[in-house]
C-alpha cells in the first residue's frame, strides 16, 4: 500500500488512521441497513439488496429549475462559487440536452486555464440530475479557482480531485432539505445520500482492508482458498448481524478488477467523499471562518501535496477526529432517516 501512497503524495500514517478510524465505523452502515430492511419489510437485508430503493418520487424539476436551485445554493456557501458557476451558461460552455448519439453520463473538461471548463450533462428532471448539475459544476469552479497556478499544477492531485463536485452536491442537498415540503422527496434524497456514502466510503475502504490483508497472508504462502475466507471474514466485519451473507460471496473479490490492475486504488475514493464530509462537518460548525480556508484549498491546484494543501488550510488530515467528523455527519443523516415514520 506504500506503493500507491508515494503515487498519491500522501503519507502512510494518514491512510493507516482513515482505515482503522473507517473501520471502527461499520456500526453506522450496519444501523443504516437494519433500517433498510424494516423499510423493505425484510428482516434483514440480502447482499442482493444492498441497493434496492427504498422510495420513489415522481417530483420533477425543469432545467431552468434546476439552474436556478444550484446557483441559489451556491450562492448561499458564497456569491464567488455562484458567480464562477453561472460564468459557465453564460460562456455557452454547458450541454444539458438529451438527444439520440449522444454519450451517456457527466463531465466536466478545462481544456486551459485561461478558458472557462466545459460541462456535459443529460438533464431528465429528475432530483438526480440536479445533484449532478451541482457536481459537475463543483468541477469547473475548481479549475476556475486554481487556473492562476503554473500550467503542470493547475489540475489538483487525485485525492482532491472530487472534493469541489461532492462538497457543491453537499451544499445543494442541504439547501434542498431546507426548502422542500415534501417529505417522501426529502427521505429519498437521504437514502440516495447515505447509499452513495456507503458504495464510496465504507465498501472500497474494506477491499483495502482485504488488499493489505492479502498481501501478507501471500507472502506467508496463504492459498486462493485462505484468502477466500479472509475475504469472508471481511464482509462479517462490515456487515456484522444487519445483513444476511451467502457463503459464495466469499468468491466476490475475485471479480474486483482494480485488486489486480489498479492495486490498493479503491482507497482514494474513500479518502474524498470522507475528506468532503469531515469538511463538510467543519463548515457546519465554524460557519464563516471556514470558507475563506475552503476556497484556499481549491485555488491550491495541484501545487503542493494533498497533505500539505490541507495544513496550509489549518486541515489536519493525521487526525483521527477530523475523519471521525465525516462519520458523525452520515450518523447524523441515518438518525433523520430512523426518525421518519413508516
């Protein structure tokens, strides 16, 4: 794992605390999923339904709705993010239509510093395709906000790279908590929330676990069989009694291509989803004085180490309870969830 921590610039003792402090951390999956179970009338859930939805909503917004929402949101954090945002449709530079040969999905493209990003969308009005919106957009006032730094560093390492999109998806989910009536809205967009929470953070920071594990159970000897029933192990550890699991997903890492291609990589998409949230956690809690610290870490770029970028922020990414401040943030959501009636 020291391998991909020199290639990501970070260093070991920060991964070592987000695993052990990620790990101590199952029990608020575990909560949500006896949650989800009492919600699908189940008694506990199946790995087969790790994602079933829960609820549905047929609430709609148009495009301009949506435009508006996301600037109105932006704005709140700071008029800066909400001016850098809307320089984006004033540019022409956004495609939100959705038409037949053209490709699927979201991105956003900063072709130079100097011109404004690009965004590709494929708006359907859904609740969804707001959120999207606000993420891709959280890309382009990234690239916006670091396109004064030297050409090789504007763009910012892959730790960073998604904490402008998900933190922008934060401040959007936010405001629309606050503002919408409708409580079946309101519940699907937390079970949305706390879905992608888990599939980011929680389930690529236990294939870490199992990668580290397996590297030294194989330099022990250990046979494909043992490391099948480490694998085992792993997702009783996660999981503990809120899910029921069937021997043969002992075989499931087997068909994870990153383990061998990529080794170790899943970590990285734990470590900006929760880097966001323990942010996030922080922003609620200072209010103010945080955004100007904010808004230093996206016009960083990539010029110094994530680590380093971080600091100079007044981030310290060593810490145990900064991390635990993005737990505490998902604990909270699934206590709102426990809350509403069924």
């Amino acid at each position: 794992i020291s391998v991909r921590n020199l290639a990501n610039d970070i260093p070991d003792a920060v991964i070592d605390t987000l695993l052990e402090v990620a790990k101590q951390n199952a029990p608020v999956f575990q909560r949500y999923f006896r949650l989800k179970a009492k919600w699908l009338g189940m008694e506990r859930v199946r790995r087969f339904d790790l994602y079933a939805p829960v609820t549905s909503t047929e609430k709609t917004y148009s495009y301009n709705e949506g435009i508006g929402m996301v600037l109105d949101a932006f704005g709140e954090f700071t008029p800066e993010f909400a001016n850098l945002a809307k320089r984006v449709f004033d540019s022409l530079h956004i495609d939100s239509e959705v038409r037949h040969g053209k490709d699927d999905g979201a991105f956003c493209f900063g072709v130079l510093p100097e011109l404004t990003p690009w965004v590709l969308v494929n708006y359907h009005n859904k609740p969804r395709d707001v959120a999207t919106l606000a993420h891709e957009l959280g890309h382009a006032i990234h690239a916006m906000l670091a396109s004064g730094n030297p050409l090789l560093t504007v763009n910012p390492s892959l730790p960073l790279a998604e904490t402008a999109s998900t933190f922008g998806e934060m401040v959007l989910v936010d405001y629309l908590l606050a503002r919408e009536d409708d409580q079946q809205v309101r519940t699907d967009m937390l079970f949305r929330q706390v879905d992608n929470a888990y599939a980011t953070i929680m389930r690529q920071i236990f294939f870490a676990l199992f990668e580290r594990e397996a590297h030294e159970m194989i330099q022990q000897g250990a046979s494909v069989d043992d490391l099948a029933e480490a694998y085992l192990k792993n997702l009783q550890t996660q999981f503990g009694d809120a899910m029921e699991i069937d021997d043969d997903f002992r075989w499931e890492w087997v068909g994870i291509p990153h383990i061998y291609k990529t080794p170790f990589y899943v970590y990285a998409y734990a470590f900006g989803l929760l880097l966001v949230l323990s942010l996030y956690q922080q922003y609620k809690a200072e209010g103010e004085s945080f955004k100007p610290r904010y808004l230093k870490i996206l016009s960083a770029g990539g010029t110094a180490s994530p680590a380093d970028i971080l600091s100079e922020a007044g981030v310290d990414i060593h810490s145990a309870a900064f991390w635990q401040g993005g737990f505490d943030v998902l604990a909270e959501m699934v206590t709102t969830l426990e809350k509403i009636p069924r």
